[in-house]
C-alpha cells in the first residue's frame, strides 16, 4: 500500500532551474506629480490601467515593457503641457 506521507527523494527534489522564473512586478507610472497608471505584466508585455482621465486614452493597452508604457503615458502629456505654457504667454496686441 502507497502512503501519502512518503520522504521526497533527491530527485523529486526541486532544483533552481525547474522553478518559474520571477515575473516582473507590478509598476506605478507617474508623469511629474500625477499618477497616471499602473503597468500590469501579463504574457509577454504589460498592460496599463490608467487611474487618471487624461491617460484613459491607454487604459487597457498593451505594451511590450512598463518603458513603453511610460513613454505613452508622457507623450499623453505632452499636447497638455503646450496648451497650458500657451495660456501661461502673455499675449501682445498690435497698436
């Protein structure tokens, strides 16, 4: 008869090598002061879920590392940011 409580056996024995290899880490991406999201990793990239309206535009995508990510997240900002130093300019009328 088989027992359930048996002593494992050197070569039942896990080795570093059979173990998965550690999965990247969940990754908050943050343009300046705003947290625009978080970089998920799922498959063989990372999937963003924006946490803030202006990054809505990428909630959901997937990218191939939480970099790319961030770099989708500033270029979100970019327009934003231009439009806003544009407002910030005086404006100069003609006499």
């Amino acid at each position: 008869m088989h027992s359930l409580f048996t002593e494992p056996t050197p070569r039942d024995r896990l080795t570093p090598a059979d173990l998965p290899s550690p999965a990247e880490p969940p990754r908050v991406i943050e343009i300046g002061e705003i947290t625009a999201g978080i970089a998920v990793p799922e498959g063989r990239g990372v999937r963003f879920f924006s946490s803030a309206r202006d990054f809505d535009g990428l909630d959901g995508a997937l990218f191939r590392t939480a970099e790319q990510a961030a770099r989708a997240a500033r270029a979100r900002m970019r327009p934003r940011a231009q439009a806003d130093a544009r407002q910030a300019q005086p404006r100069l009328r003609r006499a």
